[in-house]
C-alpha cells in the first residue's frame, strides 16, 4: 500500500511540478488494483491523473493450489440416510465416495455450486450398518483435494413395514389372489380363514420385496372368508394388516328336479319344473335331442318354472330340455326329455257307478274311469231332474276312480243324480240319471 500510495502520489506531484510522462504501473493483483483506485481516486479534483492509469489487464496468476477440506462431521443419521457436512478453504463442488469399506463404490455427486460451506444427504442406505465415506473437492481451476475417511453406523430399524394398497383380484370359487405392498422391502404371508381366527395361512415367503402377491387356494365357494396380510422387514418387525374379508362366489348350477309336462290343448303343453335356489327359466324343444325350438327367457330369478309350448303338430314326438341360470351365471339343464302329443277325442268310459254310505242328510256317489278325468256330481230332489238347474259337487283332480260326497241332503227323500268325468283334453261323458233315497 505505500508502494501504491507513493505512486499514486508520485503521479500528483509529477503533474504539480509539470512533468508529463506517465509511469507504468505494475500491480500485484485485483485486490490492490481495487485499494490502489481508491487511493486514486482520492486525489482531489483539478489535479488529474492520465486516463488509463487504472487499465491494468494483466491475468490473474494461475489458481495452482488444492482446496483444503476440513470440519467434516456426519449428522442427522436415520435408519435410511445420513448428511455429511463439510467446509473449503475456497469455493469447490465436490461428491462424496461412500460404501461399507474404504473400497467405497459407491458416488453422491453434490449439484455442481461452488461454495465453502458443504452438505451432502446419503439416501438408500440400509439400516444398523457401518458406512465409509469420504469428500472430494474441486476449485474452479480444478485443482482437487480428497478427505480423509470418516465413518458412521446408521441406526436400527425398529419400525414395521408400513402395509398399503392391500387388494384381491382373480376371484373364483376356490381362489383368491391378494396383492399388497410394503414402504420397504418384506416378506409375505397371508393369514386366513372362516373367522378371524384365520386356522389357515399360505406358504410364507421370505423374499424380500416391497410388492407382495399371495394366492389363496382351497376355498370353499359361496364363503366368506377373513384374511390378514402380514410381513416382516430385514430386521424382523412384523406389519400386520387389519381383518379384511371376502365372499367366494356360486359356483353351482341349479339343480333342476320334478320337471312335469302336461297336455293343455290339443297342440299346448305345459312343463313344469323347480331349482333349488332362484334362477332363469327357458324350454328348448324340436323333433330331435338337437331342438331348434325355444320359449321366451323367463327372466324371473324364482324356484318354479312354467311354460307353455304351443301350436305343436298332433301325434308328433317332441324331445325338450329345461334350462335355469341362477343369479351367478351358472346354468343348469335337464336331461332331454320326449312327449308325444295326442289326438285323443275319446271321452273317458264311466263304470260301476255306486252310492254308498247313504244316511238321513248324505250320500258318496263313486264311479271308475278308463283314463284319468275329472269328477262331477250333479244331482236334485225335484222332478224332472234337470242338470241345467241341478246342484252339483265336482273336483278338477285327474283320476280314473273317483268318489263325490253329497251333503245336506234332506231325509227320506229321492234324488236323482248325473256323474260326469272329462279327460285332460276336455272330452266328457255322463252317466244315466241314476238316484237313491236318503235314510229317514
Ligand atoms: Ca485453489
Ligand atoms: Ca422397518
Ligand atoms: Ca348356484
Ligand atoms: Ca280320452
């Protein structure tokens, strides 16, 4: 600074005592170039110095010295991560080389600003373990300094896994898939059963993973089952999930029993069948086991099944097979099944037409027929006898022997009477006027 303050000087009294010549200037580096200006600029107005006195262009010398690292220190340490500190005695970059030996392997690389105060996280690394590491850093000239090992033991995990995203996919009657995933890696078992008692689990699997998929298998369908994920981390705490439950679905077709056809008309049957839960209902039916034919789906989800096939050709053998979908999609058929459809126009025979149990007040009129029928009484104690008039007792059962009770009859008094049967196709006999005399 003398040496500056001197020139700077020496320029003012050359410039008072008339000299002209400027002197060079010859200076160390930036920072007395700065000093020296303001020296400079000190000097009062009037008395000038030469422009160009201040130009000094010359290069800083070349930056040939190593930062020098110290204050390295570890702190902040997890189960998981740690943060190195560290200081230069300039502004460098640097990364760290870190791993489980002073072989190192591992890099952390800093984001690239230069600075004198440092700090680096460490991230992935596993817990309870021994970590080397140390820095290197870089000035701008790229003169590097590396640091002397330092170590650090991160701490033990002691927490579980977090459980989350716990799922079932894959769903059938007799199995299940259940996914889940783990904040760390674990491994795997599933815990299940009727009751959350869970009397059963799947294999454990002790990969270590943080995506878990476990198949359940030898369920029963229509089931509600509890299950529990559970896993363990590397150091042995176990995450356990909270009861969760799932229903197996039906798997079971109806079972479709009593299937019935019976004559309606000449050219309509009905088929009549039943299922042991709710389902659809649907007659396929044709000249052959190959049918061709159906009726309209009855969408219904019930447990009795009708209908009605109509417009068949007389004297024709129809094979059919009932169908019924429960709510599950399951379908049950029945075997093929064959009718034949009639041309009967014969009316039933009547014969041995009795009465019997005859009292004061009642009378059982009995009758057989050739085929199944049905059974009417008509009778009357006016004479002439009239069925259009008559009282009359009748039952729509289909059967060949048949017995009519009458009752509330008045004593010791003649009746007359007319059985009538008809068969299923609606042809209808009667028998003669017939008639007994009730008890006095
Ligand atoms: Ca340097
Ligand atoms: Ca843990
Ligand atoms: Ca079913
Ligand atoms: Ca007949």
């Amino acid at each position: 600074m003398n040496y500056l303050f001197s020139l700077c000087l020496g320029v003012l009294l050359s410039t008072l005592v008339g000299l002209t010549a400027i002197p060079s200037v010859v200076s160390a580096d930036d920072h007395d170039d700065q000093e020296r200006t303001k020296l400079c600029f000190g000097v009062p107005p009037g008395h000038l110095i030469a422009p160009g006195f201040k130009k000094k262009q010359e290069p800083d010398e070349p930056d040939t010295r190593a930062p020098i690292i110290t204050k390295i220190r570890v702190d902040d340490i997890t189960e998981q991560s740690a943060i190195l500190y560290w200081k230069t005695d300039e502004k460098t970059t640097g990364f760290l080389s870190y791993g489980l030996s002073t072989s190192y392997g591992f890099t952390s690389a800093t984001d690239g600003k230069f600075r004198n105060e440092h700090k680096q996280k460490l991230v992935d690394l596993q817990s309870n373990t021994t970590y080397h590491v140390r820095v290197e850093a870089k000035d701008r000239a790229g003169n590097t300094s590396v640091s002397s090992d330092v170590s650090f033991t991160t701490r033990a995990d002691e927490k579980a896994p977090a459980l989350h995203d716990v799922s079932i996919s894959a769903m059938t009657a007799t199995s299940v898939v259940i996914q889940w995933k783990t904040r760390e890696p674990a491994d795997a078992q599933v815990v299940y059963g009727t009751t959350a008692a869970y009397e059963s689990s799947t294999p454990f699997n002790a990969a270590f993973v943080t995506a878990h998929q476990e198949t359940v298998s030898g369920l029963h369908e229509r089931t509600t089952y509890h299950f529990q994920v559970r896993s363990h981390d590397a150091a042995g705490n176990l995450a356990v999930s909270q009861d969760m439950t799932f229903t197996t679905p039906d798997a079971t077709p109806p079972a479709i029993t009593h299937v019935t056809v019976t004559q309606t008309t000449f050219s309509s049957f009905t088929i009549r069948w039943e299922t042991d839960e709710p389902a659809d209902g649907q007659v396929v039916y044709g000249l052959t086991a190959s049918y061709g034919l159906a009726t309209g789906l009855d969408r219904r989800l019930v447990r009795v099944h009708e209908h009605t096939l109509s417009s068949l050709a007389l004297n024709t053998v129809y094979h059919y097979q009932v169908r019924s979908r429960d709510a599950s999609g399951n379908v049950g058929v029945s075997g093929d099944v064959t009718f034949t459809t009639s041309t009967d126009t014969t009316p039933p025979v009547l014969s041995t037409i009795t009465v019997s149990n005859l009292g004061m007040t009642a009378a059982t009129i009995t009758w057989t027929t050739n085929e199944d029928a049905t059974s009417t009484v008509y009778y009357g104690g006016a004479s002439p006898f009239s069925i259009a008039t008559a009282a009359s007792v009748s039952t729509s059962m289909m059967l060949k022997t048949h017995a009519v009770v009458l009752t509330n009859l008045s004593s010791n008094t003649t009746y007359t009477f007319v059985a009538e049967s008809k068969d299923a196709l609606g042809n209808m006999s009667r028998s003669s006027e017939q008639s007994f005399k009730t008890l006095p």
